[in-house]
C-alpha cells in the first residue's frame, strides 16, 4: 500500500511517500522556522500563508523524489489536528482535492499518533504493545500504545510541555528559537550539577508532569543574578536545566513500563530528539532491562513520513474519512 502522506500542523510543510507504514520512499520538508525566527516563536497567520504558498510544490517534490505519480498512490493520509487551524486546513485541503480527483481513500491522522508512529520507520521489529514517551512542543504525554492506533494515556504534563519548556529558558538565557535544539548544545559545555533547580512531582497522580514550576525556578534564577549583577553561566543553566526535565521523564517512563510490564519503551516528538534525554533513556533502560527505541531527529520533529506511517495503521484498521473532514485544533489522541 502507497500512501501520500501530508503535515502542516505548525511550521513545517510536509509531504512524503509511504509504502506499507514503514519504507520510506519520499520525505519532504519545508521549514519555516527562519521565518518565525525574527518574532520568537510561531506566528499562527504567517504559518498557514506560507503553507499555501509552499503545499503544492513539496507534495510535487515529493511525488518526484518517490518515482511515482498520483496514479500509482493507494490512498491519502493527513494530519487533521491537533495543531493551528489555519495551518491544518491547507493539509486538509490539499489532501481532500488529490483523493477527490483521484477517487482514493482519505485517510485523516492525528499528528501525535504520527509522532509515535516515527519510530515503526527505522525500527522495523517495533510493534505493539509498548511504552511510549510523547515529548513534542505542545505535548508531553505518558502514552501505552496497545495495539496501532489504539491507546491509554497514563499521564500528561498539567502546564507547560516538555518542549515549551526549553523553548521558553532558552528565551530567557537568550538562545532564540527554537530554543530545544539550543539548549542541547550550549548544555554541552556546562555542568548539570551546577544548580539544583526542583524536580516537580504531581501529588494526586504519578505519571503526570508539570513543568511551569522548574521554568519559573529558571527565570528567578536568572532575575536574582541580574539584579545582583552577578555574571550567569548560560551553559550551567541549560545543563542543569536540562537534567531536572529528562530526569523527571525518563523516571515516570521506565516506572510506568515496571508497572504495565512492558519490555519495551519508545520516545517520540521534537524533545526526543535531545542528547541528555537519550542518554538517560538509554541509561536507566539497560539497568532495567527495557529495549529503547527512538527515530533519528529528523524524524523526531514536524515531518510527513510520520503520518504516512501512522496512516497506514489508520487505513489497514479501516479508518476512511468523508469529504467532510475538517481540521480539529484540539483533537485528543485515540479520538476520530
Ligand atoms: P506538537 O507535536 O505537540 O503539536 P510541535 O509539532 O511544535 O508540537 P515538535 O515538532 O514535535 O513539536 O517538536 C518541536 C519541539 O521540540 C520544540 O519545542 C523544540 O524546542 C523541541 N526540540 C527539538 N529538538 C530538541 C532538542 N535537541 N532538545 C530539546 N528539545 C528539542
Ligand atoms: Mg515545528
Ligand atoms: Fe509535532
């Protein structure tokens, strides 16, 4: 089954060719993020126009990068939310006029069911049941996925994501935007013992995060040395920084697997992508005895080949949407 895969549900537009949810033939990538750049973070108008200007030449790239032309695609697959309503709409659009035309299948996705789905395409043994860690940029979910499409969160961050997180220190330590990949860096040279910032816990519910808490701890820290015109080092800050989230991350996942007795876990989104997450992972899953999957960064964050795979799952299990379909800003995984 070839599947046309298309995202644009924040500022990246992407389009692939999936074959059988796991063989990538195409993955094409139009990044925004120069753009959004110069505001600080993503301006939601200026992200759908570019879409539109960018949608139909990524989905003829990546038609041409996969050797292939409309005629030989099975079926349509595109994330419908959650995400920017503007921005989804192009993809939906796009993805609703291809298999109109060419009377296949439309598939609709959920992009964090995409995120997760990352990691089917460079791990070819991965299947269900497994432990998933959901770390994007506006989601950190503690995820058992079940069976392909199906799920049961166990936990979810109460504030702030584990990416708003970085993006929001890495503002104020000023790095820029996006501030994950930055931090990752400029941690690289500092000492993650340097400064004890709080490892918050969620008193009613285990698996739960909160973030808000260690941000604020951060941008006292940096007020209080401003004020007292001490000099700060940036990269103590994002190291430390950097500890107390993926410590607290990969705490609940490996707790969470122990419990659900799951051999394997995954981690998925922008975040998983970081270096001293993996580390960690990698870690405290040898010491017990979990199996670590992770996709390579570029599939890590916004890209198409992600939805090809999870809309595969989608369309093998029988999921067909109508003519219909509209974007969903605040769709909840597991929902259709
Ligand atoms: P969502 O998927 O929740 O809708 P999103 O699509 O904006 O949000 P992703 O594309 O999955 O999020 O990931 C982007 C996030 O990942 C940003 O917050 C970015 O800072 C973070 N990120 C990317 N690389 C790294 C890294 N190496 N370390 C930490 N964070 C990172
Ligand atoms: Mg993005
Ligand atoms: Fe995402």
């Amino acid at each position: 089954v070839k599947i046309l895969a298309i995202e644009s549900s924040c500022d990246e537009t992407s389009a692939a060719v999936v074959v059988n949810g796991r063989e990538v033939l195409s993955n094409v990538i139009y990044s925004q993020i120069d753009i959004h750049t110069l505001y600080g973070g993503v301006v939601p108008e200026i992200a759908s126009r570019k879409h539109i200007e960018k949608i139909t030449q990524v989905i003829r790239q990546a038609l041409k990068e996969a050797g292939c032309t409309l005629d030989d695609i099975d079926a349509v697959a595109v994330t419908y939310g959650p995400g920017l309503v503007g921005a989804l709409l192009v993809g939906v659009g796009a993805a609703k006029a291809i298999a109109f035309a060419k009377n296949i299948p439309l598939v609709g996705v959920h992009h964090i069911e995409g995120h997760i789905a990352a990691n089917y395409i460079e791990n070819r043994d991965l299947e269900p049941p497994f432990m998933c860690l959901v770390v994007s940029g506006g989601h950190t979910h503690l995820v058992k996925v079940v069976d392909y499409g199906k799920f049961e969160i166990l936990g979810v961050t109460r504030d702030d994501a584990a990416g708003e997180a970085f993006d929001k220190v890495a503002r104020a330590i000023g790095l820029g935007y996006p501030g994950g990949p930055k931090i990752d860096r400029k941690a690289k040279e500092g000492n993650p013992d340097a400064i004890e910032f709080p490892r918050a816990k969620v008193a009613e519910s285990v698996y739960d995060f909160s973030f808000s808490g260690l941000k604020s701890a951060v941008l006292n820290y940096i007020n209080q040395a401003h004020m007292r015109n001490e000099y700060i080092n940036e990269a103590d800050v994002a190291a430390s920084f950097q500890k107390a989230v993926t410590e607290v991350l990969t705490e609940h996942a490996v707790a969470a697997a122990k419990e659900f007795k799951m051999d394997k876990i995954a981690i998925a989104g922008g975040v998983a992508s970081n270096s001293a997450l993996r580390a960690s992972m990698k870690t405290a899953c040898e010491k017990a005895g979990l199996k670590l999957y992770h996709p390579s960064p570029i599939l890590c964050t916004d890209n198409a080949a992600m939805i090809g795979a999870a809309g595969y799952y989608e369309y093998i299990n029988g999921t067909r949407h109508g003519w219909d379909l509209n974007a969903i800003p605040n769709l909840k995984l597991g929902e259709r």
